[in-house]
C-alpha cells in the first residue's frame, strides 16, 4: 500500500447553506504559485453538505466565481478541481472545510488542520465517514512511470461501513487488478493494457471481495491511455438507499 495518513474532523457537518467566502482578490492569491503540491479533493461523506475549502483563511475551492456570487460548493461525490490537480504552495498550510454561513447561521467548522505538503508531489484528499462522524482520508499518490508503454489504475475504498474489502476488474480480468481494498485504504497504481485510438474500450466493474455481483454502475467502458493514470473509488454505505447507495466513481490523476 502506498504512504497514506488520516486527519479527524473537529466538528460534524452542519446545514448546507450557500455565501460568499473572501473576495475575488482573495480568493486568486492561493492559488498563484508556479510550483508547489498537487492537491486533489473528493467528497465521499454520504449525507453529507456541500463544503468550501479554506486554504489560509482564503477560499480554494470555487475560485473562479466572481463576486458576489458564492463560490460553488463541494457536494457529495464531487472532485475540486474536476481536471487535474490544484497547486498549493510547498510546506505548512492552514486548511479549513467549512459549511458556509447564511443569515442567521454561522460558517461551520468541519476540519481545521495544519498540513504539511512537498513541493512536486501529488496528493488525493478523500473526505469520508458520516454526516455526523466525518474525516479526512490523505493518500500521496505516486504517479512516476515504470513503464511508458502502459496506463496504471488503482483503487480506493470509502465505505465508510464496509466488511469487506473490494476488487477491481478490468477487462474482466480481477487477478492483477487491485483487490481485497479495505475502508479508507488505497491500492498501489498498477499496470494495464492501453487501448489503441480507435480501439474497443475496455470494461470495468468493481465488487465487493468474495462476490461476483458487481455494483453500479454495474459495467463502466473506458480507453485507457498510456502514461495515463486512473483512480476508481468506492462510496456510498453499505445498506445505504437512494443517494448513499454504494457506487463507484472515477478520474483522471494525469
């Protein structure tokens, strides 16, 4: 498994409720430097509210709206930025999620941590748990090439309740896929077969481990890319009904 730590939410969620965080010059400055970490965010919290993402007390996520309108928040299942990663300048940094305030109700602290990030390295942050017990999920994600002439996935479990682990088929081949994920694990990247432009996209499904009923979608296609890595993630509650059923979802690392 690859290097992966876990940083304990200070404060349940509170109510979804939608305002402006810094102003448009603010909200720029974070995200100025050349260099520095690649820093993905993925909520995963089933139930949970949609979130801003403070960096130094300067809003992160949302940063392209233009005041006064609210930044859009991060709702469940939804990845800041969608495409590639953002940049967050190198060594310590104040990162805050937060519900924001409206009227009568105060912004609400869902984490408050000093983190420490490296210059040139990647980084996926997973917010996972419950509505009412939430956390931070961190994984370093190791995108160097072995070999050039092939695509790498790997797997993430974010079932929050899950007995199991689960596995990840590609092709319909399970054996040199990840497998047997557990919760708040993240599987190395490993190889696969690109496909050729033009070619037959390639099936994926995701079980749970000892099964062979796959979850939904129950069939995904893709083209793998060489040099291209992909990561597929299973969340949602075990037991879970109408959007906190257990699904997968997917996205391009690079």
């Amino acid at each position: 498994m690859k290097r992966q730590y876990t940083i304990f939410f200070l404060a349940a969620f509170s109510a979804v409720l939608s305002a402006c965080t810094g102003d448009q010059s603010s909200q720029l400055a974070i995200v100025s430097p050349a260099t520095g970490a690649r820093v993905k965010f993925i909520h995963a919290i089933p139930g949970g509210p949609g979130v801003n993402i403070l960096v130094n007390s300067q809003q992160f996520s949302g940063v392209l709206t233009t005041p006064p309108t609210a930044p859009s928040l991060l709702t469940y299942g939804a990845l800041f930025p969608v495409n590639d990663y953002a940049i967050l300048a190198a060594g310590a940094a104040k990162v805050d999620v937060v519900t924001p305030a409206s009227g009568t109700v105060a912004q609400g602290t869902v984490i408050s941590s000093n983190v420490t990030v490296e210059a040139n390295k990647f980084y996926s942050v997973f917010a996972v748990g419950s509505a009412t017990s939430a956390e931070a999920f961190v994984t370093e994600d190791n995108l160097s090439l072995a070999d050039t002439s092939r695509a790498y996935v790997r797997l993430v479990n974010l079932v929050a309740n899950s007995t199991t682990g689960y596995d990840l088929g590609v092709g319909g081949i399970y054996a040199s896929a990840p497998g047997n994920i557990a919760y708040k694990q993240a599987s190395n990247f490993v190889p696969i077969a690109p496909v050729p432009p033009g070619g037959t996209p390639v099936a994926v499904q995701i079980r749970a481990t000892g099964t062979t009923a796959n979850l939904a979608p129950v069939t995904l296609t893709f083209s793998p890319i060489k040099g291209r890595f992909y990561t597929y993630f299973v969340r949602g509650l075990v037991g879970g009904t109408s959007t906190q059923v257990i699904a997968f979802g997917s996205y391009t690392n690079r």
